[in-house]
C-alpha cells in the first residue's frame, strides 16, 4: 500500500530545490489566506448527506451517485484539482493502490474535478486508474458541498510560468477550483468521515479510509 505522506514529503523537498524561494512564498501565501479565511467551515461534514449527482466520466458517459451506492455498501468521494496538480496525481495514484481492498470491502471510488472529460481522461490514463473519474462542469456540485475557491491573482502568472492552462483544461475563465476533499459514505449517502483542507499539499491516507470503512461494516 502506497505511503501518500512519504511521497508528498519527497515531492516537496524536491520542489524546494527547484523553485526560486520568491515563488515560493507567494504560494504559500495564498494558501495561508485561504486558512486563515478557514473557508473549509462551509464543507459538508460528517452526519450530513450527500445529495445525489450525475456527472459524465471520463468517455462521456454520465455516471449517478445513488446508482453507485445502490450497487455498494459504501463509496469514496474525492475532489481533485486537476491533472496538472502534482499532489493530485500523486493522490490518485495511491488511492488506485487501495482499489483491490475496497473492493473486498464492497466499495466504490469515484474522483471528481472540474477539467473536461478528455482532461479527465488523460489523468486516468497517466495515472492508470481503473476507477471512474468524473467531470464537474463549472464545479456545480463543489460548489454545493462548500469546497470552491477562486485562485489568486498573485498565483495565476506563475502558474502559466509553470504551463498550467487551468482555463484550456477546465473550459472555463472563472480561475475556480475545489479543495483538496475526500467523503467516505455509507449506503444512505450519510459522510461518515470527511477530509477537506484549504492547503493543496495535505491529503487523506489511504490507509485512514480502509480504517473507517473497516470500522463500520
């Protein structure tokens, strides 16, 4: 099983060495404003519910929420930012580690982002994952679970700097992107444990979400 946390520990201290310090902190500034907004308040939270979606995946095809869970005993809900998001990839890839033994535990893994279904399918790809990656069109349904922010203006020159087109793969100019979130559900679509954080560098252990599930079959 793939330790996320070693592996974002590796990727930042190799990022250190590569970005002049002046972009750095910029970027650490923005995140910082968003904490100390704590717009992560407004998230869905455990013992609410997930109201049903319908959104396409990756070939086009629209996959519902309520069909997911009629067909599971619990599903994984995980908002990511996009393919051009290093700790994303590296996210998914080890959420992907941990398929064979949700599976054991009759559940399923759905990742959400706002990029378009052939951006969606390119992160599939690269990250050769075998479960459905959906696309959430203007961040309708992020928006509803109080996971949208606007990305900073001081961020978007070195983003481009760095050849991230947000607006290209998203299809959309609104610079808005979900954080970091992941919502494990049981069969009536009630969150029994909820990850969301204003900081993009943390992410859930995929080890924590077997815990739970474990815990309350």
């Amino acid at each position: 099983m793939s330790n996320l946390q070693k592996e974002i520990d590796a990727y930042k201290e190799a990022f250190v060495g590569k970005v002049p310090v002046e972009l750095r902190e910029i970027m650490l500034n923005a995140t910082k404003e968003l904490e100390d907004v704590n717009i992560s308040k407004d998230a869905l939270k455990v013992g609410e519910v997930m109201k049903s979606f319908t959104l396409p995946n990756a070939l086009g095809e629209n996959i519902n929420l309520s069909d997911v869970l009629s067909k599971n005993d619990f599903v994984v809900v995980n908002f990511y930012r996009g393919v051009w998001c290093p700790y994303c990839n590296l996210e998914l890839k080890a959420l992907q580690s941990i398929v064979p033994q949700l599976s054991q535990l009759n559940t399923a893994l759905i990742a959400v982002s706002p990029q378009t279904a052939d951006a969606s399918l390119s992160t599939k790809e690269k990250n050769e994952l075998s479960f459905e990656v959906l696309s959430d069109e203007k961040n309708k349904i992020a928006k509803e679970l109080g996971l949208v922010f606007v990305l900073a203006e001081a961020l978007k020159p070195i983003y481009a700097k760095f050849g991230i087109d947000i607006q290209g793969l998203n299809q959309d100019d609104s610079f808005e992107l979900p954080m970091p979130a992941t919502f494990v559900l049981n069969k009536k679509a009630e969150v029994i444990f909820a990850f969301v954080d204003e900081d993009y560098t943390k992410r859930m252990e995929p080890k924590t979400i077997l815990d739970i599930i474990a815990q309350n079959k």
